[in-house]
C-alpha cells in the first residue's frame, strides 16, 4: 500500500499555513529572548553588577513560569468558551489575537518601569499572552492539517525555530545599532508580537485543507499502487 503524497502545493497555496507560521515565528523570536538575553537585560537595565546575578536569575524566573500557566488555563479554557460561543474558529482566533496583543503591549509596559519587581511583573504578562498562542497553533495544525496534521505541526515548530535561533543572534546586533539602549530590543519584539496579532486576524484554524473524503481517497491511493 502506497502512503498519499503530502499537500506541499496546497500548504503553499493556504493563506492560514503562512499566517500561522508566520505568528509562530514571531511570538519564538519574543519568546526565546526570555530563554536567553532576560537575566542580563535585568542586570544592565537595572544597573546590577555582576555579583547580583543570583537576583537576576530569581527576577528572570516568573515570566517563564508564568508562561507555563498560561498554556494550561488557556488549554482549559477554550473548550468552555467554544461551548459558550459555539464558534471553534472565533475562539481560536480571538484567544490568539489577544495573547499576541497583551504580549505586546506589557512588554511595551515594562521597560517604562523603573522598579525590576513591577517591571518582570509585566514581562510576566508579556510571557502569559505569548503562551494564549500555544494551544491554539497546535489545536489550528491538527485541524488543518487533516491527515498531514504531523507534517504541518513540523512545517510550523521549524519556522518556530527559525525564529528562536534568530533571537539570540540577532539581539547583540540590534542593542549595539540602538546605542546600547535596551528599549530598541524590548521595541522590535513587541513589532514581532503586533505583527503576529495581525497574522491571527487572518488565519482559518478549523478547516482541514485536505477534503478528500475516506472512499476518494482509497481511490487514489489504488490508482497509484
């Protein structure tokens, strides 16, 4: 028996595959900052020296924690709103838009903050609307991807990748393009994030772009054995 062929044409040809990795790209890119560069923006926003590293490192670590959260209430929450709502596409859609927004505009938030605690309390915030995204984008790859739910996840963690590694290569350049000013980085990922807030307007999470029914598709797979 002959496996179907994957879509690749009918990837390319969906405006919500390039949306959804576009956005996933995006919200890696603000997420792998926090991975890598937060500990020492703490220390060089907040003029800690070397030895406050141990502080750093606890102040580094409620965003990402928060982040954990978010990706669980959000996974539980959706199905109560698709309940309340009954739109699958409204809801996954409308959480996503939402993370990426909040994502943005605490982020903003918080390099305008003075005191570190209440700063890392909005990237706490950043973090948590980054996460929203989670479920949804996976959620969003098995619905459109059908049968080739697995090749369309792939499809869309590398263009994640592309953008985590981009992250922390690219933020030494940019800091030392902005004059070592911290706000030109925290301002080009909070870009990322409205970019991929836009990217949520667009994107069709629901429907499958492999339509072949189950007969049709037996069919073809004979004609090709």
């Amino acid at each position: 028996r002959v496996a179907a062929p994957i879509p690749w044409a009918q990837f390319l040809r969906s405006r919500s595959v390039w949306l959804l990795c576009i956005q996933y790209a995006c919200i890696s890119y603000g997420f792998w900052f926090y991975l890598t560069w937060l500990p020492t923006y703490i220390r060089e926003q907040f003029g800690m020296a070397d030895a406050d590293r141990y502080v750093a490192g606890l102040l580094a670590a409620p965003p990402l924690f928060l982040a954990g959260i978010s990706c669980w209430l959000t996974g539980w929450v959706t199905p109560r709103l698709v309940k309340r709502f009954g739109d699958v596409a409204r809801v996954r859609r409308g959480l996503g838009a939402a993370g990426c927004t909040l994502a943005c505009v605490t982020l903003l938030l918080s390099v305008r903050l003075k005191n570190p605690v209440l700063a890392m309390a909005a990237m706490g915030c950043s973090c948590f609307g980054n996460d929203m995204v989670m479920p949804g984008s996976w959620a969003g790859c098995m619905d459109l991807g059908g049968r080739f739910a697995g090749t369309l996840s792939g499809v869309m963690n590398t263009w994640g990748c592309l953008g985590g590694l981009l992250a922390p290569w690219t933020i030494p350049y940019i800091l030392q393009a902005g004059g070592n000013h911290w706000g030109v980085v925290i301002l080009v990922i909070a870009g990322w994030y409205f970019i991929a807030a836009l990217c949520w307007l667009g994107i069709d999470p629901v429907t499958p772009l492999d339509r072949i029914d189950g007969s049709a598709a037996q069919e073809a797979e004979q004609s090709r054995a």
